[in-house]
C-alpha cells in the first residue's frame, strides 16, 4: 500500500495530526488524543502502510503550529489529495479567502460559479482532508452564525477570532 507518514503535536487547539504520502500532507486533523487520531487516519487510509515519524514532519508540523498560533499567516505545503472537480473548485476558492476574513457558503458557490450550490459547497467544505491548509473554518452560514465545523465549533470560533486578531487590516470588500 502507499506509505504514509504522521505525527501529532500539541497545539493551542488540541491535539494536531499531520500525515504526508511521498507526494506531500494527505491529512490534518485536530482532536483531543494521540488514539482517536491514528484510529481516525488508520480508518481513512485502510490500504496504506502507515509509520508515525515525527522527525521527518517536524518542520512542516511546525510550521503548522506557527500558523495555527496566528504567528504565520500563509503555510505553502504541497498537498496529496483526492478530489472531485468540484471539490477542488471549491478548496481552491478557500484558499483564496484571505486570514481574517469570511465568507458565506452562498458567496462560495457564487464565485465557483454555480449560484445555487450553496449546500454542496457545504459539503466540499465539511470532507476536506486538510484542515487549516484548506481553511474551511472561514466559510460561515449565511445569516452569520458559524455553522458546522469537523474539528468542532469550539476550534472554529477560536481560530477565526484568532485570525481577525492577527491579520493585518485590509481594505473592506465592496
């Protein structure tokens, strides 16, 4: 089966798992222990031969901390995952959401130009493998209240209170 690295980190949101194939990051993961992350990313990647090495991932483990502690606002890793192409329209759309900002699941679908593919674009949002280098944590409901978030709503709230904090201010969309 592929081989797939991971290690897990402290971070100010828990736990923090980070896997990467050859090819780069396949998985990020937050959660409250070491157990349920390997169960989590075992059950995700059933074929694969999976090894936990953490000197190998430091630096991009790192990184990611960096990012999550609101002290890095861009982490560029190369990513190794499976989408469909709407998918990849969709997470591609995040990534250009910039830190400190959101959008609504409505304004997503309106800029991947499919206006009424506001609860597949929900979708897209709740099955990215790669929480915080696709930030789907800013795409929030559209009468402002957070909606859903994988990691929980908990870890939601706090990064984007953290990233109005940290993100330089900018001219408001018009």
């Amino acid at each position: 089966g592929v081989g797939i690295r991971y290690t897990i980190v402290a971070s100010s949101l828990g736990r923090l798992l980070l896997a990467s194939t050859a090819r780069g990051v396949c998985r990020v993961a937050m959660g409250e222990s070491d157990q349920f992350l390997e169960n989590d990313l075992r059950r995700e990647f059933p074929a694969a031969e999976i090894a936990r090495d953490d000197s190998a991932l430091r630096s991009w483990a790192a990184s990611l901390v960096k990012h999550l502690n609101g002290w890095q606002p861009r982490v560029e890793l190369p990513l190794d995952i499976r989408a469909t192409a709407f998918q990849q329209r969709v997470w591609s759309a995040l990534q250009r959401i910039p830190q400190g900002d959101t959008r609504s699941y409505a304004e997503v679908a309106r800029a991947i130009g499919k206006p009424s593919a506001a609860r597949a674009v929900a979708r897209a949002c709740a099955t990215n493998p790669v929480a915080l280098l696709i930030p789907c944590h800013r795409v929030v409901r559209g009468d402002g209240k957070l909606g859903g978030y994988h990691w929980g709503i908990k870890r939601k709230e706090a990064l984007l209170a953290r990233e109005m904090k940290s993100s330089p201010p900018h001219a408001s969309r018009s």
